[in-house]
C-alpha cells in the first residue's frame, strides 16, 4: 500500500486527504508489469499493486500506456545506469567490464524480490499487442545495450567491425539469459553461457578469460 494521509505525513491541509509516495507506486506498477507483461496487465491490477484506485491511477500517474511508458523509463534508466556503470572500465580492462556487464543481469535474475525476465526484452516480444508509442519506445531500449557495448569495445580499443559484431552477439546473449530464467533455466547454466561468451571475447582480445 502507497496511501498515506497528510496526518500521517505530518504535513498541514484538510485532515484526511489522501497522499501517495509516486516512487513507490511507480515501483510497484512496474512490478506488476513485469511480472505479468504489458497485455495481461489491467488497470485493477495497477490497482491492488499500487494500493490506487482506478480514479487515482489516471488522475496522477496517466492512462495504462502512460504509466507504462513512465514504468519502462525507470527500468531503463535504473538498470542502464548499472550497465554503464560496470562497462566503466572498458578503456583499461575490456573483458573486466563485460564480465561486470553481465553480472548485474545474473544479479538481478538471481534476486527473489524481483520477477524473471527483462522487462524490455518481454515487451519488445509483445510489440503486436502494444501501441505504436510503447513499441517504438521498447526497441529504442534495447538498442541501447548494443549501443553501449559497442562504444564499450571501441573503448577497449577492438576494431571497429570486431566491436559492432561482439556488441551484436554481447546484447543478444545478455537478452537470452532473460528469457532463458523465465523458463527456469538454473544460475548455472546461465553462468556458462555467459562464461561461453567472454571466451570468445577474450580470445579476440588476446587476454585470459580470468581477466
């Protein structure tokens, strides 16, 4: 429940009126939409996740695509900002940062409070059921992890076509491990097939994949 009372914030006005915290609502909202998807999503649901009534939902935090839209946004730049984070270091430590890089995905499929899967990578799946607007919004997210890794191999000083084919095979391997812990594939296999991965890169690197 997000509802709090103006009292119970110890703020002033008409006693009683009801107050939300956004952020948790957002949170929750885009819970709900991630462990369900976009489609199978109801605006009651957004309702009992967010502890909002319908009303409050479309008043403050927009129609289901808007708050889609608003929900997609944070995950984006929540976890974007970890992967830039951890490609940090690719200048000096190419395959460092892209071990880095996949780790804060197998964290957050290992982490229980939060739903299997990507969030972009199941909407970008769902684009037919979804408006124009949050499908065009869905694929420009996902281009951005090639984006990144690309500019991350650049960095690390790989050829230009070595770096746009790894950052290809980089985003569609670390999308995979999304869809893969969705089916229940174990933190195991996932590991070994990010562990396939950086061998390649490490060999194109000329580096120990230890590194």
């Amino acid at each position: 429940m997000v509802c709090t009372t103006k009292a119970e914030q110890g703020g002033g006005g008409m006693a009683g009126k009801k107050r939300f915290d956004v952020s948790a609502a957002l949170d929750a909202a885009m819970i709900q939409f991630w462990r369900a998807g976009y489609a199978d999503t109801s605006v009651d649901d957004l309702s009992r996740a967010t502890g909002l009534n319908r009303s409050s939902i479309y008043s403050s935090l927009g129609d289901k695509d808007a708050l889609f839209l608003r929900c997609l946004e944070r995950y984006t730049t929540r976890y974007g900002d970890k992967y830039d984070a951890a490609l940090s270091c690719a200048a000096d430590r190419p395959l460092a940062a892209v071990r880095a890089f996949f780790d804060i995905t197998l964290e957050r499929i290992a982490d229980p409070g939060l739903p299997d899967g990507c969030l972009v990578a199941q909407t970008v799946m769902a684009t037919p059921v979804l408006s124009a607007g949050v499908a065009a919004r869905a694929r420009e997210a996902i281009g951005f992890q090639h984006t990144r890794l690309r500019a991350a191999l650049r960095a690390g000083r790989l050829p230009e076509e070595a770096a746009e084919s790894f950052a290809t095979h980089l985003a569609a391997v670390n999308q995979s491990l999304a869809v893969m812990s969705r089916a229940g594939t174990s933190a195991e296999r996932l590991r070994a097939v990010v562990d396939v991965a950086l061998d390649a890169l490490a060999r194109t690197l000329g580096a120990s994949p230890a590194l």
